[in-house]
C-alpha cells in the first residue's frame, strides 16, 4: 500500500485521467474531490461491499426484487448525456 501525506487543497493524480485533491480536513475527517471519466466508477466501500453482496446473493437466488430496487437505489443516477 502506499502511503502519501498531503495538505488541504493538494490534489493525486492515477494515471493519466484520474485527479484526486483534498477538499477539506476537519478533526479526524477528509473531504475528497475526484475527477475521473464517466467510465470510471468510484464508491465508498461500504456502498461497494453492499452491491456486491447484493449481487451474490442474486446470484444464488437469495433476494427478493424489493431487496434489489433497494440496493438499486443506493446507486448515483448518471445525468442523460
């Protein structure tokens, strides 16, 4: 893992489409901003462990359609380009 220090209003850049910067930090908080194309998709990883389960569990025949609209809605809506 790398581990990088940076002050409010530095940014991190992945490759060559990918920018991170540091909002704001308050107390034992980060705000986070990221630019990234519309391909990538980025989640907190709870949200992400959530949709993951939720697809495993579709998979072995475990959830009922009201559990996956639920989950659903979790998900960023994407604006009609």
């Amino acid at each position: 893992m790398l581990v990088l220090s940076r002050k409010s209003g530095q940014k991190l850049l992945i490759g060559d489409n990918i920018e991170i910067t540091v909002v704001e930090i308050r107390g034992d908080s980060v705000k986070l901003g990221f630019k990234a194309p519309r391909s990538v998709q980025i989640y907190r990883e709870e949200l992400y462990n959530e949709i993951r389960q939720a697809n495993e569990q579709a998979h072995r025949g475990g959830h009922s359609k009201a559990q996956l609209d639920s989950v659903m809605n979790l998900l960023p809506r994407k604006k009609p380009t």
